[in-house]
C-alpha cells in the first residue's frame, strides 16, 4: 500500500491491477490513487473519505467469440461490487450499457446493475444510442433532469463530478465529438468553481487521443482539457477501448476502464479494434471494473483497477 | 468455363485494388472496420447492399445526409437504391473513422 501520508503523492496517481471486476477510485487531496478494491477493506476504509466504482461497457446482448456469455461475466462483476466489504457511495458507468440499444437490453441493464442498490451515474456510449430514434431510449429512461445529448454534473462531498456525451453527431473522418453546446455549459458550469475543487469527468470514448486510426480520442477534448487546466486536481475516466491505458499530465490523471464483456486488442497490434478472442481460461483477466477512493488531506486519489480472475 | 475464368480474373483484379469496382448490382462487405470494397463505380438506377462481417454493429450513412442505413448487426444487410448519378462518400455513424464512396454514372 502507498504511504498515504506523503504529501509528495498528491500530483501521483497509482493504479494497480487487482483481480475483480472494476476500478476503486479513491480521492486523496482530490488526486485519485489506487487501493485494494476487495483485497485490502480495513486501509479502504480508513483511508477513504468515500469511494466510487466505475463500471463500463457492459454491452449486453453481445454473444459473439470474444465472449458468448457476456452477461454472465457482467453478473460476476455485479456479485463483486454486492460483496464489497466497505459500499461504495455510488457507481459510474460510463457507457455501451447495451450492445444494440434494445429495449430488453435496456431493462436487463437496469435490472442487473441496479442489484447492489448504489446510485448509478450514466454516460451513453454509441452502443446505446442506435435504435431507429437515435438515441431516444437512452434518453427516455437516463436523461431525465439533464442537458442536451445527456450530460450533466454533480457534487459528491466536495468533488465535483461531470458526465461527457461525446458520441453523438459524429463526423465522417473524425474521433469522439462534444460539439460547442456541450462545450459553452461546461465553461459555465465551471465557472465560480474554485481551482482548489476537485474535478471528476467521465465520458464514454476517451477525451484525449489514444490511437486515431481506430478513432480512440475526441476531436474537441482539447478544449475541454483547455477548461479544467486551472484546477488543482482533476482525473479523466473513460471507456470504450477496453483495456487500461493511464497517463498522467500536470495536475489531470487519464485512465480507462475494462469492459465486464470483452476485450479489445491494444492500440495498433490488430487489423482493427474489433472484440479480441483470448484463450477462455484467460478471458476474466481481461475483464474487470475500477474503484475510486476520494480522500481529504494531502492525500491523492486512488485508482484500483481489478478483473474478473481476481479474489 | 471461360465465364467463370473471366470473373476470377475480374475479382481478382478488384481486390488487387486495380480500379474501382463496376457493377450493376452490387455489394459491400464491412469487415475489420473496413468497406469492400471502399470505392465502388455503379450505374445509376442500380443498387449496393452493405453487409456486417464483423462481430460489432456498424451504421452506413452519406456524408450529404442522402441515405443511411438502419444500425446493422453482423451478418445484418441493408439495401440502398442510388437513382441519380454522382459522387457518395459515405461513413460508419458509429466508427466514424470508416469511410468510403459510391460514384454513380449515368
Ligand atoms: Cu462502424
């Protein structure tokens, strides 16, 4: 475990790889940092002003080689977050909910992650915005009391917290898509903010590039990173890709989350970044969720990220 | 016999990327994220049918916003009638990434 009392950290993000199903982040100093999501409970919750889980693309109604029973991996993941010693405040899931934007995806969806009770914030990926109305079953049952395509904000003890719609409207050649809407009540919901608050914002493609060739980045993340460049601490959470790629840049921290349903190839060492097909004894490895602690004091926030084959 | 030899010489010259493919009705695969082929040559009045080899769901629409087609699961078709000549590119809505273009000729 870090030693959490080191003030060094506070611009460090950590982020372990442990088995279970996603990432614990905790905030320390507003800068998240990694804990033992189901490994460690007694540091967690000592540690921890409050934790929140990320979840992601959950894609349910896939059934295709890379993993023909994605919902049983999903209900692993959600057995996971039932048994966790110390509830987390809430869940984030940050898109692909459903794989085909179906009804009945939809319900199971709400179904199976509402089980261990906690709140839920959504972001849509573009899995869930393909029925005939482009998007109006997502919006139908997530956007109620938010802006737009579906974003909004919310504080949690003192962190703040914003939802990212980039996958709407999206342009030939072109990445992840925000548009100057979403972008000008950003500006404004910022606005007044002191730089000392801590800034969480999640979307579903990831707000910097990672691979443009697989379209892996936001065309207009820039701006948003433009917005949040005076905040002492700020941690970018996506999804998508389905694999954990990290950096850490001034005082923001990126990391994506696994997917509970398949994974994809890392950036480049495929023909395209279609479900990749891993042995099965290997799959759950490859799966998994993310935990956030949020701490006070001169503490940074920790990530944890854990798979399916752990604990 | 000599039919058959001339379509193979023929397909094989498409997918040597030697020339745009010209057909009448004609078809094109999407597979590893990609259009087969991406830069089609058709008569005007005749058709193109998109068809979803891969294992994710891909949506075909013109960039002029002319047509698109419904979110195609794999193995899903979907059919569309280019009446009047000129040029299409067309992209994936959900990959964007993912063009390609249909010229139509008189
Ligand atoms: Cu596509």
């Amino acid at each position: 475990m870090p030693n959490n009392d080191d003030p060094s950290r506070r611009k460090v993000l950590e982020c372990m790889t442990w088995a279970g199903t996603g990432v614990l982040w905790t905030f320390a100093g507003g800068v998240p940092k990694s804990l033992g999501l189901l490994g460690d409970p007694a540091v967690a919750a000592e540690a921890s002003a409050f934790t929140f889980l990320q979840i992601s693309d959950s894609h349910i109604g896939f059934n295709k080689a890379a993993n023909p029973h994605a919902l049983d991996t999903l209900k692993e993941a959600i057995g996971k977050v039932k048994a966790l010693p110390v509830k987390p405040a809430f869940m984030i899931h940050t898109g692909d909910i459903t794989h085909l934007s179906l009804p009945e995806q939809f319900d199971t969806a709400a179904q199976l992650i509402g089980e261990p009770g906690l709140d839920v914030h959504y972001v849509p990926g573009e899995h869930d915005l393909i029925d005939a109305n482009n998007g109006k079953l997502y919006l139908d049952r997530y956007g109620a009391g938010k802006k737009g395509a579906g974003w909004y904000s919310f504080d949690h003890n003192g962190v703040h917290f914003v939802g990212l719609v980039n996958v709407v409207n999206l342009k030939a050649g072109g990445l992840g898509y925000l548009g100057a809407e979403q972008l000008a009540w950003l500006a404004d919901d910022l606005k007044g903010k002191p730089d000392s608050t801590p800034i969480v914002v999640f979307a579903h493609i990831p707000l910097w590039t990672i691979y443009a060739d697989w379209g892996w980045g936001t065309d207009d993340g820039a701006q948003v990173l433009q917005l949040l460049r005076r905040f002492g601490s700020v941690t970018v959470l996506n999804g998508h890709i389905h694999q954990i790629i990290q950096k850490v840049e001034g005082n923001v921290t990126f990391h994506t989350a696994r997917s509970t349903a398949f994974p994809q190839p890392a950036p480049g060492t495929a023909p395209s970044p279609g479900p990749m097909k891993v042995p099965e004894e290997q799959l759950r490895r490859f799966l998994g969720l993310t935990s956030v602690a949020v701490k006070f004091g001169a503490q940074p926030l920790a990530i944890t990220d854990t798979t399916l084959a752990d604990g | 016999m000599r039919a058959k030899l001339i379509f193979w010489v023929f397909a094989l010259l498409v997918s040597a990327g030697i020339g745009p493919a010209l057909a009448a009705d004609a078809s094109v695969s999407i597979s590893n994220f990609t259009f087969h082929p991406a830069d089609l040559q058709i008569k005007a009045g005749s058709t193109v049918t998109f068809r979803n080899d891969d294992d994710i769901p891909h949506r075909v629409a013109a960039e002029d916003g002319s047509f698109s087609t419904k979110a195609l699961d794999s193995d899903d078709k979907a059919t569309i009638t280019f009446a009047r000549p000129g040029v299409f590119p067309y992209f994936c809505t959900i990959h964007p990434h993912m063009r390609g273009k249909v010229t139509v000729t008189p």
